[in-house]
C-alpha cells in the first residue's frame, strides 16, 4: 500500500507517478513565460535601442568637435561607473554607497541572497570578504527565517486550537494572509512612493520583486542622488525585508503544499477494497489542527 505523501495515481490498481506530469507542466510554463515576456518586451526594447542611438547621433551632430569613437569611449566610462556602484548623474558630492546605512543594506541583500546587482564589492579584499560573509551568513539567515517560519506557524496552529468550531481555520488563514499582504505588499508601496517618487505600481513591483529575493535591481531604495534621505531609511527597508521574507516564504510553503495536495487529490485514488481499513486507522489517530503550514 502506498502512502497518500507518495506521488502516485492508482487507475484499475495500476499505479503511475504523476511527477513525469509535473515537469512537463513546470517546462511548459517556464516556455509560457519566456513566450509572453518576448511578446511584450521585445518591441520596447527595439525601440529604446534605437531611440538611442538616434540621441547619439543627434548629441554628435550638436557637438562636433567629438567623434563616434570619442563619444563611445565616454558612454564605456559610464558604463563602468554604474557596475561601480557610481551613479553617473550628480556630482563627487553624491552620498557614499558604503557609509554604515548603505553597507548595512548591502549586508542584508547578500545572506537573503537577494543580490539586486546595482552595488558590489570591487576590491579584492571586498570580493574576498563577501564570498566567506555569505557562505555563513546565508544560512543563518536560513535558520532564522525557519525559526520565525516556525513561530508564525505555531501561533496559527495554537489559534485553530483554541477555535474548533468547523470552518474556522479558512478564516483564520485568510485573515493572517490578508493582514501580511496589508503589512508586506500593499502598505509598503505607498511609502515607497512618496520617498523614491515612484508610482504605486512601481514600489508593488519593487516590494515583490524583492521579498521573493528575485531582485532584478532596476528598483532599489535610496539610490537617487537627486534626494535627501535619512540616515536609518536603508536600515528600515532592511529590517522590513528580513520580515516580510519569513512572511513570504511561508506563503509560498503553503501555496506548494496546498499544490502537492491538489495534486495527489486529483489523481491519487485509493483502492476501495482498502477503504475500511484506511477508515479504522484514522478513527484510532487522534485529531489534529486542521491548519498545516509547512515550516
């Protein structure tokens, strides 16, 4: 008898796994991605490539005491600063990206693994530093988040506990999803909006983009040298990401358990001949919480 966590579907008492389904259905939807991505990016980036390549021609027409060369080996310079970490627009009196806020920041994005790519080491005494930092530093981030993982799911499981009407614990996730999406997702946004002068879209997308550690690094905090900000901003936005990573990730848990659920629900089906039995064992098992979350 196989146990229902295995990933099987019995047809006519013939079992078949159903993880060859599951590949195929992850590498169709990684082709899904890669299809629409194309679709809607391609086209803009055609045009903002020629767009500057227009402004080039335009910039060289202006000053002629340049040639293409020249003007190409300034836009390498610029190049080579933003890898930097230097940001090409203001002047020498831009703020450090190493005072103790920006490093502190910095520090975070490397044990969340988040890495945004706009700001890295470029000493080698740095880079040195940064690959034994992350070695141990990544996990105990890991222990740290499974810890908190495992305090947010047992105040959940002490809730269902402690309400046992029927129907309740739908409620209860609901409520602590809503709650984290306000506090982690939505709410955020907002300040981000008004500090960076984003748009809300643009602080929801840079909130996402960075509690789920994808960081692209075209949207990152205090990085406008145009603003003021305050010193402890950066440290904030790092203490809130280290939260809403715990909180995240433990809604992408529950998102793969309820998926594996799914899963064996859909085409896992028992014998019938073992009904009676299975049914005697769970009236022997004592009952459990109904909510389970993955730590």
């Amino acid at each position: 008898q196989q146990s229902s966590s295995m990933p099987f579907l019995t047809i006519h008492n013939r079992q078949i796994s159903w993880t060859p389904l599951l590949v195929l259905g992850y590498l169709f939807y990684l082709l899904l991605g890669a299809m629409v991505f194309q679709l809607l990016e391609k086209q803009a980036e055609t045009h903002f490539r020629d767009q500057f390549q227009l402004e080039k021609i335009k910039f060289l027409q202006n000053y002629t005491c340049l040639d293409r060369q020249a003007l190409e080996q300034f836009v390498q310079v610029l190049m080579e600063a933003w890898e930097k970490g230097v940001n090409p627009e203001g002047n020498s009196t831009n703020p450090s990206n190493w005072d103790f806020s920006n490093s502190f920041f910095f520090a975070g994005t490397v044990v969340t693994t988040i890495g945004y790519g706009n700001l890295s080491p470029s000493t080698v005494a740095g880079q040195i530093f940064c690959v034994f930092y992350a070695l141990f530093g990544v996990p105990l981030n890991l222990a740290f988040l499974n810890q908190l993982g495992k305090g947010l799911n047992a105040h959940l499981i002490t809730l269902e506990r402690w309400v046992q009407k029927p129907g309740r614990a739908q409620v209860q996730l609901g409520i602590f999803l809503t709650a984290g999406t306000l506090l982690f997702l939505v709410f955020p946004p907002l300040v981000f909006s008004y500090v960076e002068g984003w748009s809300y879209g643009e602080g929801f997308y840079f909130t996402f983009i960075t509690l789920s550690t994808i960081g692209f690094g075209d949207y990152v905090v205090g990085t406008n040298p145009n603003k003021h900000y305050i010193p402890v901003y950066r440290s904030l936005t790092a203490i809130w990401i280290v939260f809403g990573l715990a909180w995240l990730a433990l809604v992408f848990n529950v998102g793969a358990d309820l998926m594996e659920k799914f899963l064996q629900l859909k085409w896992h089906k028992p014998d019938l001949s073992l009904a009676e039995g299975a049914t005697t064992k769970l009236e022997d098992e004592p009952e459990q919480p109904r909510i389970h979350i993955p730590s």
